[in-house]
C-alpha cells in the first residue's frame, strides 16, 4: 500500500466519521424534546463532524496554504456556533438581561434587544 | 468540475433542491419556510460548485443564503407574529389548489422544455470548449486579469455590471425613502449579552479582513466585488447586532460610501469615451489597475448598500417605546 492511498483511505474514513457525527447531530434535532438538548446535540455533534470533515480534507489539499484556509473555517465556525447556541439559550434576545421564559418571536423582547 | 459526467449525486442534489423549494413554499410557519430558504440556498451553493461555476456559488452564498437570510430571519423574529392560529392550512382561499397546480405544471412544461433544448445543444456542440468560452479564453491578454469571469463581468460585459450595481442603488434609494427619516438608534453595547459584544469585535475585523481577500482574490480565482461586498455587509451587520455598527452620525460616510463605487464606475466609462472613443472601453495598459480600483470601491458601495437596506427594514419596523 503506497503512501498516497493510505493517505487517501485516511481522508475518506474522516470524512465519512464526520458526516456520520452530522447524522447524529440532526437525528438529535429531530428526536429531542426542547431547545436545549436540542442545542447540545448540534453544537457538540456538529463542531466534530466539521473538524473530522476539515480534517479530511486537510489531508487531500494540495497546498498548506489550502490547507491552512480550511483549518481557519473550522477554528471560525466553532465560536460562531458556541456564541448562536448560548444566545439561542439564553431565550433568543440580544440584551444582557436575556430571560429563559420568552421565546425567541416575542414581538417586545425583541423590540428592547433590536433597538 | 463541470464536465464531470452527471452522477448519482448531482441528481440527489437536484431533487433535493427541488424539494427545499417544495419546502419552503408550503410551510406552515413563517419560520420554516425561512429555514426551508436557507438550506435551499446551502443546496444551490453546491449545486452551482458541481456545475463548474464556483463564482455563482460564492455569490449565491454570501447573498442569497448570508444576506437575504438575515432579512428574512429579522422579519420573522421581529415582525408582528401571524394573526393566524398554526393549525389553519395556510392560503385557505377556494380554488388555489387548482391554480397552484396549473402553474406548477406549466413551470414544470417550461422548465422541462428549457433543460431538453440545453441538453440536446450541448450534446450537439461536443465536448469541445465552444460557444462563448473559446472566445473569452482567446482574449484574455488584453483582459487585465488572470480570472476568466472577472474579465468578463468588469471589462468585456462590464456594461451589465454597471447596470446591476445602479439597480442596486436604486434599490437602496427607494428603502431608505419609503421607510422615512432615519431614527435615532442608541447603540448601547452595555444593555446587549456580554457574549454578544464580545464575539462581534473579535469577528468583524476578521470578516473585514476575508472580505479583502475575496476582493484581491478575483483577479485570478474565484471572487470579485460582489462577493467581497456581501461579506463586508455581514461584517457591519454583525457590528450593528452589538450595537457597535453605523450610528446616526455616520450618516454621511455611509452615503459617501454607497455613492464612491458607481461614480467610480461612471467615471472609468466615461474616461473610456474619452481616451478610446467608447464608453466603457479599457486600454489593455491601465486594464488590470482600474479594474482592481473599480472593483475595490465597488465592493465598498455594495457591502454598504446591503447594510444600509438591512438597516433601513429593521428601523422601519422597531416600534417607538
């Protein structure tokens, strides 16, 4: 087994393991009762099969500077995804008293977090 | 990528997309279909990618996906919520289901008709590259850049650009004038999540920063203005969410900057009337440094013009307290 293939079979099994976690991801956003677990099963889920997917990838790209550029779309997307879940959390408003009982589509607590 | 032959996955992918618009325009909630939108967006990215045309696909993310979903999304939360109660059929008027079923057949006739001529003319043409393509790729050392699509949309077609780039400002004008006088907004980044505030100022200089890059990258790959515009409009967007973004005194930089790209444009057409004899036409000596010029102030207008029409919708609908 030369080196090439060995390297290519390693990208593909990551690749595979990280769309494997996505699967699970959305099968928790599917089957979940609330918000919460609901966020805790995408962020956790989501986060490693989009590093595994990366990472796959890394392994094919032709350049480092390709590869560097991959790496830097993982190592954005995992604050973004922490910051939306704990927001989303925290009752969907933007204001730093952000209350658990509002929903997200309340016209009054969005009206005070908008503006 | 594009002449790949088509496989299994590129008609999963066309299915898919077929049933993300299904989705998204028989929702029940408003959130849905927004949600429906958003990965149909996703989808015609990667669509557009298989297609060999990762220029659209840029562009269909940044703006289509990116920007036009975070309309969609700030109407849905902040407008006034559905009078209807979630368990009434949405479009409950008689006979819409024959009227939808008659245009979705003709759609489908019509869509059918276009795909079957597009496939028999490219099985006739052969695999060669004909058609437009060889014509472009012959005149590329006088275009100015290396990118094939840049040449075309900022120096052989660069007519049409011109023109989209007014129709967005006058986009941008008619939001702004009908939804009235700006209000006073009160950036107040102490009332906003400490998260929030935070995550904005570490991002959006980085954002600023991919923006440059999309820039300066559609010289020889994949990018351009108008992608590099709507990155540079999340950036503000982003900004404005922490309430760090345009305040009412940055009035006149903001219409300072819509105003620069198109007069720069207008100012290189008419500088081509004036020095070639044709509007719009670019000696191959300055091509590559107006085009990069042009393309940078245009990226500029176009990133504000997006956020100004975000802006202008979100004011419009705030109630006074």
């Amino acid at each position: 087994m030369t080196a090439g293939l060995l390297l290519e079979l390693l990208s593909a099994v990551l690749v595979v393991a990280g769309t494997g976690f996505f699967t699970v991801g959305t099968l928790g956003l599917v089957r979940l009762p609330d918000l919460r677990t609901r966020l805790h099963a995408l962020t956790k889920a989501d986060n490693l099969g989009l590093g595994l997917v990366v990472l796959g990838l890394v392994l094919q790209a032709g350049s480092a500077g390709a590869a560097a550029k991959l790496l830097v779309v993982w190592f954005l997307a995992m604050p973004a995804s922490a910051v939306v879940a704990h927001l989303m959390s925290r009752g969907g408003g933007l204001s730093a008293a952000g209350s658990a009982a509002d929903g997200p589509g309340t016209p009054g607590e969005g009206g005070s977090g908008g503006g | 990528m594009g002449d790949d032959p088509v496989g299994l996955l590129d008609v999963l992918l066309g299915l898919a997309v077929v049933a993300g618009a299904a989705t998204a325009l028989t929702a029940r909630r408003r959130m849905g279909a927004v949600v429906s939108f958003l990965v149909l967006g996703v989808l015609l990215a990667v669509l557009w990618s298989r297609l060999g045309a990762p220029d659209v696909a840029l562009a269909e993310a940044a703006i289509g996906t990116g920007v036009t979903g975070a309309l969609f999304v700030d109407a849905v939360t902040r407008g006034p919520p559905a009078a209807r109660p979630p368990g009434a059929v949405p479009g409950a008027v008689p006979g819409a289901g024959a009227r939808a079923g008659v245009s979705g057949a003709l759609a489908a006739v019509l869509l059918g008709a276009g795909l079957g001529t597009a496939f028999a003319g490219a099985a006739g043409a052969g695999a060669a590259p004909g058609g437009l393509t060889g014509q472009v790729l012959g005149r590329m050392d006088v275009a100015g850049v290396e990118h094939p699509v840049s040449a075309v949309l900022l120096n052989f077609r660069s007519y049409d650009t011109l023109l989209e780039v007014v129709v967005l400002f006058v986009a941008v004008l008619s939001v702004t004038a009908t939804l009235g006088e700006e209000r006073p907004r009160h950036p107040a980044p102490a009332a906003r999540a400490a998260t929030l505030v935070w995550f904005c100022r570490v991002m959006a200089p980085v954002l600023v920063l991919v923006a440059a890059w999309v820039l300066f990258a559609g010289s020889d790959r994949p990018g351009g203005a108008f992608q590099s515009g709507a990155v540079l409009a999340g950036a503000l967007i982003l900004m404005d969410t922490a309430g760090l973004g345009p305040g009412p005194d940055h009035g006149r930089l903001l219409r300072v900057a819509l105003v620069v790209g198109p007069a720069a444009f207008l100012v290189v057409a008419a500088g081509g009337l004036v020095a070639e004899g044709e509007w719009l036409a670019l000696d191959p000596v300055w091509a590559g440094g107006l085009i990069v010029a042009v393309e940078t102030l245009l990226a500029l207008s176009i990133g504000v013009a997006l956020t100004v029409v975000f802006l202008a919708l979100g004011r419009g609908r705030v109630s006074p307290p």
